[in-house]
C-alpha cells in the first residue's frame, strides 16, 4: 500500500465513528435518503459488505481525511498513485 495511505480496520472504530463514515459513503454515492429508515438501511448494507471485505477504509496521513471506498476503488485509486 501506498506510504501515505492507511488501512484502517472497520473492528478497530466505535460503532458511530463508523456509522458515520457508512453514512458519508451513501451520500456520496447518490443512494435514495429520502428518509431516516432508507439510510439506515443503506448504511447496514453496507457494514455487512465491509464484514464481507468488500469495502475497506482509508485514511491519508497527509491530510487526515479518511473515506470509505469499495475494494476496486482502493485498487484503482492506490494504483493511479504509483504511475
């Protein structure tokens, strides 16, 4: 993995740090949240993909951000870096 990059294991945050996080990926990936029960939804789907290894977190040391992103965006992203 890239230096700059982290993985951060999801067991390693507290249930609302990543909540939280489940909850900014949905945003940004346009999902239907209209309403509280549809997100809800959408964000435990998701941390039944990330127990799966479907979704992994990064976090950048450079900027201190982190971001959820599924395993084929990570591959992607980290390796547009090394080029």
């Amino acid at each position: 993995m890239h230096q700059r990059f982290v993985e951060i294991p999801y067991t390693l945050l507290e249930a609302e740090t990543l909540a939280a996080l489940l909850e900014v990926f949905v945003t940004r990936q346009g999902y239907d949240t209209t309403s509280e029960e549809t997100s809800s939804q959408w964000v435990e789907q998701l941390r039944q993909q990330m127990q799966k290894g479907e979704l992994v977190i990064l976090h950048d040391v450079e900027t201190e951000t982190t971001e959820v992103m599924t395993q084929q965006q990570a591959k992607n992203f980290l390796g547009g870096l090394e080029e």
